[in-house]
C-alpha cells in the first residue's frame, strides 16, 4: 500500500516519457488519472503508509516532493484506527522525531535498513550509552 504514490508517480513519469514530454498530447491522459487518483485512490491510509515507508518518505523529503497534505491525512487515519486518544496523541507527538530522523530513527541501522529491509518487517535498533 506505502508504494501507491510511488508507483502513480512513476506511471505518470512513463506516460509523458511516451508522448515525449509534449504536455498537450498527455494531459487528457493525466485528467483522466488524477480523476480516478481522486475518487477511488488517494485515501488517508494509502498517505500514512507512504508517509511511514522509511525509503519513500525520506527520499521523497531529500527531494522536496513530499505533500504537505499527506500527514493531514497520516492524521485522519491514526483517528479512524485508534480509537484510544491517549495513543493517537502519543504517535502524533513521535512525528518530529521521524520527520527529522531525531533519535532510533536516525540511527546507522535504521539509516542503512531504509532501502535495504521491507518496512512491513520489525526493524530494531539500540541507542549508543
């Protein structure tokens, strides 16, 4: 699910590859996308899985090409699956530290695990005393 975006933006890069970046010829073919992106895709869990992919998120952040939009919607979904406010207020307060790879998420291991480790698998790392 993390790999939606991805995979939209890839397909969208493909599209313009063939028509020869001539933005007249695809445009009816992005509307028609951005159009289904919209009705049928683009959800609040689609956003908070590309936001919490380590490799998407990251490189997407290095590049500038995050949407500030998605963690409005990394929101909507932590209220609509936990139920418990005590927890969503404990993961909306860990954000800083993700966003700015701050603590074990900044770690060597952790660095290194972002385009080498599935992030569906459970990913450890120990702080230095």
């Amino acid at each position: 699910m993390s790999y939606i975006y991805e995979a939209m933006d890839r397909a969208k890069e493909a599209i313009a590859h063939g028509f020869r970046g001539v933005k007249k010829q695809y445009k009816k073919v992005y509307e028609i996308i951005d159009a289904r992106w919209s009705e049928q895709l683009h959800r609040p869990l689609h956003a908070a899985g590309h936001v919490l992919n380590p490799q998407l998120y990251y490189k997407a952040q290095e590049e500038g090409t995050l949407a500030k939009t998605l963690w409005t919607e990394y929101i909507v979904c932590v209220e609509k699956l936990v139920h418990d406010t005590t927890i969503q207020d404990a993961l909306v307060a860990e954000l800083p530290k993700y966003k700015m790879a701050d603590g074990l998420f900044g770690c060597g291991p952790a660095k290194r695990a972002r385009d080498t480790r599935s992030p569906v698998k459970h990913q450890t790392c120990k702080s230095l005393p």
